[in-house]
C-alpha cells in the first residue's frame, strides 16, 4: 500500500516512461473478440428493450383497467 501513496515528485520523462512500461503490461482486445463483445451488447439491448416494452404495456392495461372497474364501482 506505500507504493501507492508515493508523495516525491517525478520528472515528465519518469512520467512518460513508467507510462510506456505500464502500457506494455496492457493487453487489448483482437478484433474479433470485439465485434463477438459487440454482438452480444446488442442483442442484450434490443432483448431487455423489447422485454421493458412489454411490461410497460401490461401494466398499463392493468391499471387502465382497474381505474375503469373503480370508476364503475363508484358510478362515475
């Protein structure tokens, strides 16, 4: 945890190298795996859209139909 909380200052080229040494340890995705990962978002998204629509939907009818029953029971 003390590297962490290193207070001494560091010059722009101590900067930039420990930069490129940290970039070096970073590993990307290939094309492949995104377009994969890109896939499923969006069929996740189009899934919990339609799935959101469709429970809006019903519970509007329910509601609708409650205030309709209410408004009967109260003869307004």
């Amino acid at each position: 945890m003390a590297d962490a909380v290193d207070t001494k200052k560091e010059g722009i080229g101590d900067f930039i190298q420990k930069t490129r040494e940290e970039l070096g340890r970073t590993t990307f995705p290939s094309g492949d795996e995104v377009r994969k990962t890109t896939i499923i978002v969006i069929i996740s998204v189009i899934f919990f859209a339609v799935y959101l629509y469709l429970v809006d939907k019903g519970w509007t009818y329910v509601l609708e139909a409650l205030t309709w029953l209410v408004n009967k029971i109260a003869g307004v």
